[in-house]
C-alpha cells in the first residue's frame, strides 16, 4: 500500500476520504534543527536564522507562528511523510484538514 492509498482512505487506520485535504505542522519546541526535513522537502519546509524547522505557505512565505500549518500536496506527500518519519525530534505533525486527526507523526493512530 502506498502512503497516498494510507491517507486518503485506502488503508485499514481510516486516515480519509479519497482525495482528502492533510495539512502539516512543525512542533519547534520539539525540534532539533537536523534539517532533514527541508531535505526531503523544500517546498514545504525550511530552516529559519533560528536555526528551527518551519512549514511554508503554498505562496513560498515562511510561517512562524507556533501551530502554523500548510497544506500537503498530493504529490509531495511521500516526501512529507518520509520526513515524519526520519526526524529524529518527532516533531512534523500530519493531520486531516476535516477532522484534525492525525495520520501520520509522533499523535498519529
């Protein structure tokens, strides 16, 4: 199963619809300025002169408001979720814009 299948609904945890809207989140009291992140996906996130992890507005503006949160595209998903998983802060959050469930980070189901 793929991660798309896993978050739009294809999967057995009940992640959402097909096609449905995940947004992403940085915990920075949590993270640890590894950059891995903006590795995987620059489009997404960048590191700030803080030294911190931040997620970018779909217009490339940097968002640092605590809780901030951005949209997934669809087709950086994978990118997104292989993130989630190599951070080694547990600090990248992926939830559905819906319900606010998260499907894939350290609270995920």
């Amino acid at each position: 199963m793929t991660v798309q299948q896993e978050a739009t609904g294809g999967g057995a945890d009940g992640a959402g619809r097909a096609g449905e809207p995940l947004e992403v989140w940085i915990d920075q009291d949590l993270c640890t300025g590894d950059g891995i992140c903006v590795q995987y996906a620059p489009e997404v996130f960048e590191l700030d002169i803080d030294g911190l992890a931040y997620v970018k507005s779909p217009e490339d503006e940097l968002l640092v408001e605590a809780g901030a949160t951005t949209p997934v595209p669809l087709p950086l998903l994978q990118d997104v979720v292989d993130s989630v998983k190599d951070c080694p802060g547990d600090c990248i959050h992926v939830r559905r814009v819906s319900d606010g469930v998260e499907v894939f980070g350290p609270d995920a189901e």
